[in-house]
C-alpha cells in the first residue's frame, strides 16, 4: 500500500500538460485575397476598371497601372458553413470594352492558391487584356458660345467599331439623328443635364463600320449658367454573357438613358463646351 | 527573474525526472520467460492471452502477435505453476520449470473458430461479434498505447481506407471508403456516438489509453447496429477490466503537448471490477511571427463498475451487470481573433447480460448521453454564438438464441433524442434567413431479426460455411418546437410544434462465408449485400431546398430518406509454415465492393446566406477495390504489410475530396520487449468538384502527399513493476503540403513514458 502511495505521489509529481521542449510553430495560410492586372487594348491608362468578384459580391476599381486587390471581407469561420465551397468568377468590366473573367475556387472560405487563374501566390497567373469593342468620340461645334448666343449647338458622334461587329443601345429619334445626350458641369458632376429630342428613344444599333449621328440642339436646352460642360453621347454596348448580379450592381436603369448609366465604367472621348467665359 | 521561470524549471525537473524512469535499466537477477501462444487449430496467434504464475500477482499478456515476456525472480520455485489464459480458449497449466523448456504454448479453443482471416468477427465482448460478417481491421492497444497519437483522429490517420479531415481548431471527422463523415457510425463501449444535428463525430473527444482496440468495420453491412453506417462503423472497446492495477502514461511531445493518464483496476471481491481512468492533455500551437497561439486543453474522465452475479467460466454463460460512465471536457481557444470551442461529452450506461435455458443470451442496455458543444467567435467581421446540447436516451435489448447449426439473433433498439440548437449571428454582412433557435425532439425505433446457419464440415477443402440473413426495420420521428427564425430585419417566434416529419423503412442483408484448408494454403471467400437506408438528418431537415435549375431536370430537392445498396466480395489465402522457417506466414486479402446512393444529399452555402441548401442526387456510386499483403518472418519477430486501395466515385460534390489511390506499408517488429514500428503512406490527388453561381461544377484538385511514421517502444519488467518508454516520430518528411489538417501533417516528436503496477 506504501508503494502505491509513493508511486501515485511520484506520478502526480511527474505529470504534466505542458512542455517547453517543442516550442513549435504553424503557419496557417490566410488565402483571403487575389491581386491582379488588367490592361485596356489601345488605352495607356488603365484605371477604373470594374473588377467583381461574384457569389461574394464584392468590388474594387483598377489603379493607374491596372492592378488590384480583391479580399473575403469575412473571417472564414464567420461565413455561412464555417467556411463556403465554390467556383467565382472575378469579372473585369468596362462598358465599351469585352467583358473579361478568370476563374477563382474558393474553398472553407478561402481561396485556393495554385488554382484555376489564381497561382501560388494569390495572383491572377497573367495579365487581363479586355479588347476594346468600339471608340465612341463626340465632337460639338461652335465649342465656346457666349451667354447671349442664341443659335443652334451641332453635336456629332463617331462610333468605331474595333472588332467585326458590336450590338449596342443609344437614344435615337430617326436613322443617325442622336436623340438624347448628357451636359454635366466640368466644376461639379452633379450638374447634370438630360438633353434629349422629342420622340426620340432606345434603339439597338449594329455597329459594323465607322459610322456617324449629329444632333442639333437649341440654344434653350443647354444650361444657362457659364462654365465648362462634358457632352456625353448615351452609348451602351451589349454585352449578352454578363451576369444578372454584375448588371443589377449599377442599378435597373443602367442600361437606359438614365442618370444610373452614368455610373457604368467606360472609356470615351467626351467633347466639352464652353459657355459664357471669356 | 521573470515569473514564468519557476514554472519552467518546475517542467524541467518533471521531465528530467521522466527521462531517468526511462534510463533505469532492468533490476535484479532474475529468469525471462518468453514464449508463442498460438490456436492449437489454426496455428494463429493469440493476442490478449493472460500469463501468470498461480497465487502469485506476477503475469503479462499476449501482443497482437502472440508473444509474451514474463520476468520471473530467481527465487520462484520450478514446481510454481504456469496459467495461459483467454477467454475464448481452454486454460493452460504447466509447471514452470517445463515451460522454460518451450516457446510454443497451443491453446485450445473453446468452440472452433468458423470465421477467418478476411472475416474476422470479434469474438469476445465485443459489440460486433453478434453481427453480419464484413471487412474488419482491428487495431489493438498493443500498437497504439503510450505512443505519439493525440487522439482518436491521429491514431486512424495512416489507414488505407480511412480519411481524416482536420480544421484548424483541431476538431476531426473521418470518413471511410470515399464515403462522407456522415456515413460512419463512431461507437464507444456499444453506444452511437454521432451528434444528432448532422450525424458526425468528432473523433479529437476520444482518449486512445482507455481503449482495448479499434475496430474498423468497412461496408454497410451491420444490422444490429443501425442501416446508417453507408460505409462503416468504427467501434471503439473500451478497457473495462485489466490485468493491472494501475498503469500512468505521461506523453510530451511538439506543439508543447502533454498528455498524462491514469489507469486503476480494483477488484475488492473475486467477483467486482472497478475501473478507473483520468487524462489531462493539452497542446498549445504557436501562429507564425507569434501573432497569436491556438491552444487545446481536454479532461477525460471513465470508470467501469462490472458485477458478475453469477460468473461464468467461457465468457457466456454468466449474469453480469456493468455500469459505465464516461465524460470528456475538451476546449479550443485562438486568439488571434477571439475563437472560443468548447465540447462537453458524458456518457452513463448500464448494462445487464443473462443466460437462461429459456431464451440463451439476453442482454439489455440503457444509456444516457449528452453531447454539448458550444462556438463563440468574435472578429472585427462579426461575431457568432453557436449551441448545440445534444440529449440521447437509449434502450438496447437484444437476444441471441441458438440450436443446432442456427443462430437467431433478434433485437429492439429505442433512442430518444433532443437537440436544442441557437445560432445567433451579429454584424455580419448578410442576408438573415433561416433558423436561429429551435428544440428538436427525435424518437426512433428499430427492430431487427437475423438468422444465420453456422457449419463446421471438417477438414477438407470446404470445411467451414456460413450464411447470414438479416431484416430490419426503422421508424422515425421528428419535431421542431419553440422555432426561432431570422426573417429580414427581425427574428420571428413561432411557438409549440412547427414541423413534424415522420419515415419508416426497412431494410434486408445477406451474408455467405466459405472457408477451408487444401495443404497448408489456408482460403476464406466471402460475399455480402444488401440495402441500407438514411433518414434526413436535422442539417438536412432545417436546410433549404435548392432553386431548381433546369439545365439538370434529374436533380430536385426531395426531403426524403437516402437509399444505399452495397455488394462486396472478399477472399484471402494465408499460408502457414513452420516457426523456424524464415518466413512463417503470409496472408493476402483482396476485396471488392460497389455502393449505390439513391436519394443522395449534396447539401452546399452561398456567401452572405447563413443558411445551408439541399438537393438530391437520384444516382450516385462508390466503386472500390482493396488488397492487403502480410508477411510475418524471422521467427514471427518481424511483420511487413502493403496495403493499396482503389475508389472511384461518380459524384465528386456529393463525395467531395476523397483521393482515389492510397498506398500503405509498414514494417513492425519486436523483440526482446522492445517494439519498431514504422507506417509509410501515400495518398493520391483529392479531387473535389465546387459549383459555380449558376449551378455548374469545377473540379479542384487537391495536391497528393506522402510521409511515414516511425514508433520505438520498451517495456522493462521491474519486479511487480513495468515500465514503458516510447519515443514516436510523425510525418518524418517535412513536406510543404499545405492543407488544412495542420496537426495531422506537421512534422511532430513524441516521448511516451510509463508505468505499471
């Protein structure tokens, strides 16, 4: 009985839940986010791209350079199941330009690095060229009127297309008359001016080579306090593989001669007017 | 001096003091008895056989491979009287000045053994010995205990059929054929073990010291105990009575682990057992730059209380009663963001077994179980409270009754079950949909009837057949009650009943066995199927249906029990020769099996929903292959084993990363009670299909991997003293495989020091 008791005493000397022998250390991989780099076919800058990571809904625009950074905003433990499974596309968007996409798999909430587009390192494995679809240039005459002017304003639009064909939406009241186009204030981009001819509306347009529409506008349309006016054409180009998520992030109207259109990324040549300044 | 360094040099001396127990060497002068307790009939080892001197408390016992090492005093007299015992077998007396002369000791066995090699059914206690034959691998305490296996999930990690996932907080889950967590019943000491909200176990709440074995029984061919186990049951016996009357095992090891466990039998008359276990681990993993640590703290506590009423001299024929009780604390913690993980697991069954001329082998059990496990995360994201207290009541009774070649065996299973689940999700960017709080209560009922025809045809070429014929059949109900569902901005209350879900099935299973000798080439064929069926778990039944997309009309969203039906065919040839030949033994096992899911659940989340979804599969298969070849050499001292295994799944999202080749080989050996062992594996590429926005899948191909084990143990026998020293390596390559699993892949040490009186 001794012996026991000594033994139990020696063994809960002995015992122990901690050792400083292995002191080791883990490095679990945080794989939360994806870099990348997107280019713009004819551009030299190549900001503002829309880049979208669907299924997380979440998005960045480019830098100057084209690169971004696109991260799980949640702790994997904190997403639905602990973690979520799937395929996402990432969706590089400009409105004039081919919609582009690379493919990320997300596994426990994480991305898997070394996978589909992505490679070891968390980057997009080559750079995204998004080809240019059509050149949207704008041109207004007389560009600088006085405040007392009183005649009409010309504003023509020229649409290249740069691949074989592109589908698109614009305001039109007859065959190549434009019927509707914005003016907003260079100082304040709030100042905003829907300017549009009567029975004019949306049409689809094939664009197959250059081709030109004018509008004529009354002196009358166009905002009577000086300064320095952006006009802007409203061109949507079609883009039928676009997912229903992407589209409904700039709003129901995007699509339509509306203020949300405003809000789509595109690449255009706008034509400004002067007016009242000396 | 800063105040932690007492306490490290408080550790110091421990371990100094642990690493003397192991530099002791052998005492006094005395005399080895070693020796080979085989099956007089077969020529087979006996693993577990008591060796002891009469009225003295000097004994050992077998290993798996039948040896055994007695120490003997120099003073004993010769004419003392050798006793080889084993519970299956006739006991063996010999004076031991004779003994000394011999190494083979031949026991005879009690009834002759019909069933071999591939089929081995657990003979003795066991919880599988009454059920349908199928593959069985058994892994015995012999080559596990004292060794670097923080628990259950680690031991199981290097077989071939199994797969182990580990997450970060070191909870595991384990899935076996290429089938999912949810396809295998975990039980321990007869009872299930699978939480009721999704049917997993968590496998790290196992302490491995307080097991005798693990059985892992692969195919879905069990009756008795449930048509769930789609791909197997894992069976855990515990050590309810031991030669010993106390045994300490203290384990250090990477990621500053320790690990202590304390071991008492008592048996204050001829006729009472008291067993007693406690362990305490913990380990504690530093993040990398030392951001933060994660750390693992556990509590184990069991104890055994065996009456036989009236003993029984062949294990059979006695009247027992057992109370059992059993309880694990187990908590994670991670603080690189506040992650707090705690599990409470207690366990009270009784158990009460009877022979009477009347009905033969009655026994009945009824147990209590309560599994709670409680998640709190707190980020800058968000913070999330999740609980689930898990509540099962169960009855067991069950009879086996035999005449002549027939066995029948017939049983009543009941199981009263609570969940009570929250889950409340703050500041998280999200959709609020789906359940937050509800009570659900589960009643289920089975009954189950098999006969089986039992014959033993003599020596030849055909001396043993076998054929089994199992019915059984389930009802099941479920209810929600007090239901708490998030719905937009608000949460809505609806109290009482909600909804209730009732199913029943039945199901039927054969078996045949033949088996026989032509030389010394030893044979067993068998072929085993049947159908199996899986009600709707509560995950399934608070899940959402999938949107239907008609681009795949065939998979719809059916709330409606899944449907399995399996087909097996096994053989294996062994051959025996002679104990001085170099090679004594060599077996081959090969099996083959195909399992049909109808029905089958693919369940799958969509970020910002916290909510699962469900859809069915109408057709999914799991087609596999596997082969094992032993070699036992050298006098029995050496065993060499290739294990490889083949599975090719058709559903990659409904079994999703299961790798398709796993190679094994291990080397053991064993000689003067020190113990090798080393374990090679190679898994091949898992591969996973993930589903895209719109309902298409993309495969994600995880990396394959490979690494090997390598364990040394001694016992030195010290009077009525043993101790134990064992020093185990894990995953001796430092591969830079990165996947979740962190413990499981990691490179990590292990020194096992023990103790035994």
């Amino acid at each position: 009985m001794k012996l026991i008791f000594s033994l139990a005493a020696l063994l809960l000397a002995v015992s122990c839940t901690e050792n400083f022998l292995f002191d080791d250390e883990i490095e679990p991989r945080t794989m939360l986010s994806v870099e990348g780099n997107v280019r713009l076919q004819w551009e030299n800058s190549y900001e503002g791209v829309y880049v979208y990571l669907e299924g997380f809904d979440i998005h960045t625009l480019t830098a100057a350079d084209g690169s971004f950074k696109l991260e799980i905003p949640q702790n994997p433990r904190l997403q639905p199941g602990n973690g979520v499974n799937g395929a996402f596309y990432i969706w590089y968007y400009v409105d004039n330009f081919q919609l582009g996409r690379s493919l990320t798999l997300v596994r426990e909430g994480q991305f898997s690095y070394g996978h589909a587009d992505v490679n070891d390192k968390g980057r997009i494995k080559s750079t995204v060229v998004l080809t240019k679809l059509i050149d949207i240039a704008t041109a207004v005459s007389p560009s600088v009127i006085g405040e007392e002017y009183g005649g009409p304003v010309q504003i023509d639009m020229t649409l290249t297309n740069r691949v074989d064909s592109v589908y698109i939406n614009i305001y039109e009241r007859k065959y190549r008359e434009l019927g509707g186009v914005y003016v907003i204030s260079q100082a304040d981009s709030n100042d905003l001016h829907f300017v549009r001819l009567e029975n004019a509306r949306n049409r689809a347009v094939l664009v197959d080579s250059i081709q030109h529409w004018q509008m004529i506008v009354e002196r009358d349309s166009l905002p009577l306090f000086p300064g320095k006016y952006d006009i802007v054409p409203f061109v949507k180009v079609n883009h039928p593989d676009m997912p229903a998520v992407l589209r409904d992030r700039f709003g129901a109207n995007a699509a339509t001669f509306s203020r949300e259109f405003l809000g789509l990324p595109r690449r255009v040549l706008p034509a400004a007017i002067t007016i009242g300044l000396r | 001096m800063s105040p932690e360094k007492p306490l490290r040099y408080r550790y110091f001396y421990r371990c100094f003091w642990a690493l003397l127990c192991l530099l002791v060497p052998a005492g006094a002068q005395s005399l080895i008895l070693e020796g080979l307790v085989i099956n007089d009939q077969t020529g087979q080892p006996v693993a577990g056989a008591s060796v002891y001197l009469e009225n003295t408390t000097l004994g050992s016992s077998t290993d798996s491979s039948g040896h055994f090492m007695l120490r003997i005093g120099a003073a004993t007299a010769d004419s003392a009287v050798l006793i080889i015992q084993h519970i299956a077998y006739d006991t063996l007396k010999l004076i031991l000045n004779e003994a000394l002369t011999r190494y083979r000791f031949r026991l005879t066995p009690l009834v002759r053994p019909l069933e071999k090699i591939v089929v081995e059914v657990p003979r003795d206690r066991t919880l599988l010995a009454n059920d349908l034959p199928a593959a069985v691998t058994i892994v015995e305490a012999s080559e596990f205990e004292g060794r670097g296996y923080i628990d259950l999930g680690d031991l199981l990690r290097t077989e071939k059929s199994i797969q182990i996932e580990e997450d970060l907080s070191g909870r595991k889950s384990l899935s076996l054929r290429a089938g999912n967590p949810e396809d295998v019943v975990v039980f321990y000491n007869g009872l299930k073990m699978n939480s009721l909200y999704d049917n997993v176990f968590d496998l790290s709440l196992l302490n491995v010291e307080d097991m005798r074995q693990v059985e892992i029984i692969k195919g879905s061919n069990t009756a008795l105990y449930g048509a769930e186990a789609f791909s197997g049951v894992i069976n855990i016996v515990p050590r309810v009575r031991q030669d010993y009357t106390a045994r300490f095992i203290q384990k250090i090891g990477s990621y500053r682990s320790g690990d202590w466990n304390l071991q008492l039998n008592y048996s204050p008359l001829q006729n009472l057992s008291l067993n007693f276990t406690v362990k305490d681990a913990a380990y504690k993993r530093i993040l990398g730059n030392r951001t933060g640590f994660l750390e693992n703290r556990s509590r184990y506590l069991s104890g055994n209380i065996l009456y036989e009423i009236h003993p029984s001299e062949n294990g059979n024929r006695g009247e027992s009663i057992n109370l059992m009780y059993m309880r694990v604390d187990s908590d994670h913690e991670n603080n690189s963001f506040v992650e707090s993980i705690g599990d409470e697991n207690e366990i009270v069954a009784l158990n009460y077994k009877r022979w009477s001329p009347l009905w033969q082998n009655m026994e009945i059990s009824a147990a209590r179980q309560t599994l709670n496990n409680n998640q709190a995360l707190i980020d800058l994201s968000g913070t999330l409270d999740r609980r689930f207290a898990n509540r099962r009541l169960s009855l067991n009774v069950q009879n086996r009754y035999r005449f002549s070649v027939v066995e029948l065996i017939s049983a009543y299973q009941f199981e009263d079950n609570r969940l009570n689940f929250s889950e409340l999700r703050r500041g998280l960017d999200e959709n609020p949909q789906g359940l937050e709080a509800a009570d659900i209560y589960q009643q289920r009922h089975g009954a189950v009837v098999l006969a089986r025809v039992n014959t033993a045809l003599g020596e030849g070429p055909v001396s043993r057949a076998r054929v089994d014929f199992s019915y059984r059949y389930d009802w099941i109900r479920n209810s929600e009650r007090d239901v708490l569902e998030r719905q937009g901005a608000r949460s809505i209350f609806y109290e009482g009943e909600q909804q209730v879900n009732r199913w029943q099935a039945g199901t039927v299973k054969f078996s045949t066995n033949i088996g026989g000798r032509a030389k010394n080439l030893e044979y067993d064929f068998f072929m085993n199927g049947g159908s199996n069926i899986k009600f709707p778990t509560i995950f399934n039944q608070i899940s959402q249906p999938s949107p239907y997309n008609p681009g795949v009309p065939e998979i719809v969203a059916r709330l409606l029990p899944e449907k399995n039906r399996s087909l097996e065919v096994g053989l294996s040839l062994a051959q025996l020769f002679d104990a001085a030949a170099v090679v004594n033994e060599w077996k081959l096992e090969f099996s083959q099996f195909t399992n049909t899911y109808e029905n089958k659940f693919r369940n799958y989340y969509i970020p910002g929903v916290p909510l699962a979804f469900y859809e069915n599969v109408p057709n999914a298969d799991i087609r596999g292959l596997e082969a094992l070849w032993k070699l036992v050499f050298i006098r029995r001292i050496m065993t060499m084993e290739w294990g490889a295994r083949y599975y090719d799944v058709s559903d990659r999202a409904a079994f999703p990363f299961k790798n398709a080749v796993s190679v094994t080989a291990a080397l053991n050996a064993h000689y003067a009670g020190y113990r090798l062992q080393f374990k090679g594996f190679f898994e091949s590429k898992r591969l996973g299909w993930l589903r895209d926005v719109r309902g298409d899948f993309v495969e994600l191909r995880l990396p394959s991997y490979y690494n090997f084990d390598a364990h040394l143990s001694k016992w030195y026998t010290l009077g009525p003293i043993r101790l134990f020293a064992s020093f185990s390596a894990r995953n001796i390559l430092n591969t830079r495989t990165v996947l979740e699993g962190i413990a499981i892949r990691d490179r990590r040490l292990y020194l096992g020091l023990g103790v035994e009186y």
